[in-house]
C-alpha cells in the first residue's frame, strides 16, 4: 500500500502584472510539491493594473504545459482557499528581511488559526528588488520593465497605456 500523499502547495499573489520573480518562484515550488496551485487573488487596498481574470489568463499561458502546476482565482483569505483544496502548505518567496518580518508573523498566524505550514523559498538575487508595485510604478512614469516582466506581457502592458509613446520605456528586451 502506498501512504504517499499527494503534497499540494498553494502559491498566492495577486501578480498584478505577473514578474519573472513570480516565476522563478512558481518554477522552483514546483519541484518541490506533488502539485503547486497558483492562487491568484484580489486586494481591495490596492489598484489593479490587469483584472483578476487577465491575471490568471496570462499566467496558465506562461504556464501552459508545465506539469504540476494549474492557475485559480480565489477571493476572501488564503488559508481558507488551501483548505478548500486540500493543500498542505502555502508557498512565498523571500526577497529581503522586510519580507521575512511580515511573512512570518503570518505564516506562524496561518498555522496557528488554520494548521496550515507555509513553506519559504528565498528569491533569486537577481529578482530581489522587483515588485508588482514598482513596476507599476516605473510604467506609469514611462520607465523600461522589460527586464522585470515576462516578454509575452509586455504587449499586454502596452494595451493599458495605448499614449505611452513609443519612448515610454516599453520595449522588449533583444
């Protein structure tokens, strides 16, 4: 008889726009669990660039044929989501110590209120700089993303600032 569980892992974000941090983290979580489930989420407190669904679109296109990993939106809190789908943890990456601070607080508060462990994957030293949050702030003061974002987004970037110009800084990389 084979005890093996299936160890499902839940990575959520609201990956508004999606980063190649983002993925460098799906692509090594991914190794490390049965199935890794990319939970894209919402935040009221902060203005979207891409709706939930264009998010979720553009990452299970990034993703497409990746074995063991699949794409869901999801609403309300993050532990409850991994319940729901029977995962066993959930899955963060670490940039810095600020992101250690304020993840640990919740991932010891995860454990305690839904028993679920989160798992911490330190970022790629060459993504530790990038956020979602300033790289939407560097479209909308024209600056180039293209070494922050995957190339397939850049095209959907440029769609919400159709007046960029083509000196905004929305260039692909060559």
């Amino acid at each position: 008889m084979d005890d093996h569980r299936r160890q499902i892992a839940v990575f959520p974000g609201t990956f508004d726009p999606v980063t190649n941090g983002h993925l460098d983290v799906i692509r090594r979580g991914a190794a490390l669990f049965d199935e890794l489930v990319v939970a894209v989420g919402e935040n009221p407190e902060k203005a979207s660039l891409f709706s939930q669904a264009e998010r979720a679109e553009i990452i299970r296109s990034l993703l497409a044929g990746m074995a063991g990993v699949r794409v869901e939106m999801f609403s309300g809190l993050t532990v409850d989501f991994a319940r729901k789908i029977g995962a066993a943890a959930i899955l963060r990456g670490i940039r810095d110590i600020s992101d250690l601070h304020f993840e640990f607080q919740v991932a010891l508060t995860n454990r305690v209120v839904a028993g679920v462990e989160t798992v911490f994957i330190m970022t790629n030293p060459q993504y530790a700089f990038t956020s979602s949050s300033l790289i939407k702030q560097i479209i909308r003061m024209g600056g180039d993303v293209s070494a922050l974002v995957p190339a397939e987004v850049l095209p959907r970037i440029k769609a919400k600032f159709p007046t960029a110009g083509p000196d905004a800084g929305l260039h692909e990389c060559p």
